[in-house]
C-alpha cells in the first residue's frame, strides 16, 4: 500500500469536491466525489487502503459538509473496506467492472447512512429516490472517467515521449 498515493488520492478527490459542490442542485445532481476517490484508492490498493482513505475522506467530508461528525467517516470506511475486499477477490481489470462496483458502493453507502441517521435522530429521514439514482449514476459516471483516465494516461505520455525524439535517435530495429 502506498500512504502517499492514498493520501494524494483522498486530498485531491476532497478538494474537487469542495470546488464542485456549488453545482449541486436541489436533489438532482447530487455527487460525491470523496467516496468515488475513496473506492478508486480501494480498489488500487486494497482494502486496507480503501479503509484508511475512507477514513480520513470521511472524517474530512463530515467537517467540511457540517453534518455529523463522524457518519460520514464510518460509512465510507466500511464501504472502502468492502470494496477493497471485493477487488481483491474478484479480478476487475475493465472500467466498466469498476464502474458496477462504484454504483454498488454508492448505493450502499447512502443507505448506511440513512441508517445511522435514523438511529441518531430516531426517525427514518426523507429520501429521495431521484437523488439516490442520480447520485448512483453521476458516481459510476466519474468512476468511469477516473478508472479509464488512469489507464491510458500512462501509454499516452509514453507515446509522447517516443514522437517527440528525434528519428535519429530512434532504434530502428
């Protein structure tokens, strides 16, 4: 596991989402980007990494969001966790196997946390299923573009380097 690499990951998706969170609107277009990093650093990584960013992810939401501190850190943690562990087991090497595990996630991450705010509140809060779609969906979309992004961005600053030589200093073999 690389701390560096979760932590940059965890930051990064943190920051973004702070950046964004003025586009949400309403009840339909509702993201969560710290949870979309959270299963990204989870399934690079492992599950113990997917519990260290949804950690320090959640607890980092919660002070940001101002909700209560410390639901949104112990959903995302279980759902790292979970993620990382179904990574691991199960080979999902295509974007669009990542993508299912994200909506997963996604899904069940909103009802962990409906479920802890109904025992902390002691009355089941209003949810709205348009929201928990298109949160589900727009999640799996960034999951998407964030899985296929990370896997052709290697090959496309090699090839960068490789057109920007020379033809002499090319091996021609």
């Amino acid at each position: 596991m690389k701390i560096t690499s979760v932590l940059a990951t965890v930051l990064v998706a943190v920051l973004v989402q702070v950046l964004l969170s003025r586009f949400t609107i309403a009840d339909r277009w509702v993201f969560d980007l710290v949870l979309v990093g959270v299963i990204y650093a989870a399934l690079q990584w492992g599950a113990v990494a997917g519990m260290l960013a949804g950690t320090i992810g959640g607890l980092l939401h919660d002070v940001l969001s101002g909700g209560i501190a410390g639901v949104g850190g112990l959903a995302k943690t279980v759902v790292g966790f979970a993620a990382g562990g179904i990574g691991s087991q199960l080979v999902v090497a295509k974007p669009q196997g990542r993508m299912l595990i994200v909506a997963a996630a996604s899904l069940a991450h909103r009802f962990i946390l409906v479920g802890l705010q109904a025992m902390i509140d002691q009355q089941w809060p209003a949810v709205s299923v348009t929201a928990l779609v298109s949160e589900t969906l727009i999640n799996a979309l960034i999951g998407f573009v964030a899985f296929q992004v990370t896997e052709s961005l290697p090959g496309a600053v090699s090839r960068g380097r490789f057109s920007r030589r020379s033809s002499l200093s090319r091996r021609n073999w």
